[in-house]
C-alpha cells in the first residue's frame, strides 16, 4: 500500500469510492437523497479543486487502486493545527491499516502540531478507530446535514505531548 498525494486524475475513483463507503458507513443513519446529495456537492469538481488549493488530499493505493483517501486542512483559528476533515477507506480493505497509514501520514505534514481535531456522526464504527488512534470526545452537538439533523461528535487527539 502506497500513500501518495491525491492528483486531479483521481477525482472520479475519489467519487466512486466516497459513494461506496457512504453508503456502507451511513445507511440507515442517513437517507440515500440526502447521501447523493453531499456526494454531488461535497465531491463536486469545484470542492474538489478548493480542496487541492487548501488541504492536504492524500490517497491511499495498491496495484493502481485507490482503496482510500484522506482531507486535512489547517486548523480554523490556528495555523498550526491539524483538522482531519475526511478519512475515507473502501469497506472491503478495512481492517488493513490502510485509515492508520493514512492518518498518520496526514498528521506528518503538519510541523509540530498540538493537536488534531474531527468530527464524526453519532452511531458511526469509525468512532471505535479514532478512540484506538488515541482520540478523546470533546463534545457533541446537533445539526443540519442538507435539511436532515443529524448529531456531530467532536473530537481531539493531543499530539508531542502537548496541549
């Protein structure tokens, strides 16, 4: 498995594969409309193409197959730290440390970060990866996913013994 950099050419197998594990992720938490929807938007050319001027887009790959990807950004009130805004891993390669290997390869190209920060839907498995990756619920708050409420669980890793 190889963690490279996400390129343009990959904006379709990135669509493919977000539709596919959406659907396996979030089904039956949240209507398949409003899945379509944020696949359509989310992963739009024009979100795309912001996403590759301002975070870090990386992919994960075997023998020519993306089997999953990851979006950091910057921190929202802080230059210097992490925010995981997407971590993404085909339903069939999970369990290979295919979401580790992109996760810590994300946290590298931050310089000396205090923390990293997520967001994860309540009653999504994943939550289980990040407590194991060493991150700690800080919160929850309810929201408006494309006109459907859905419950948010914040989260934080502490990162160089800081924070």
């Amino acid at each position: 498995m190889h963690i490279r950099d996400m390129k343009k050419r990959d904006i379709h197998a990135i669509r493919a594969l977000a539709t596919k594990t959406w659907k396996a992720t979030y089904t039956p938490q949240i209507p398949d409309d409003i899945q379509k929807k944020v696949i359509r938007d989310a992963y739009s050319s024009h979100e795309m193409n912001r996403r590759f001027r301002s975070s870090i887009t990386l992919v994960a790959e075997e023998h020519g197959r993306i089997h999953g990807y990851a979006f950091f950004s910057r921190e929202k009130y802080s230059e210097h730290n992490a925010y995981l805004e997407s971590l993404y891993v085909d339903p069939d390669q999970q369990g290979r440390g295919i979401g580790r290997s992109l996760l810590h390869t994300g946290l590298r190209r931050f310089e000396q970060p205090d923390h990293c920060r997520l967001i994860v839907y309540k009653g999504n498995k994943s939550v289980h990866f990040y407590t194991n990756e060493g991150f700690e619920r800080t919160g929850e708050r309810t929201g408006d996913f494309f006109g459907y409420p859905v419950t948010l669980i914040e989260m934080e890793k502490k990162l160089n013994g800081k924070g």
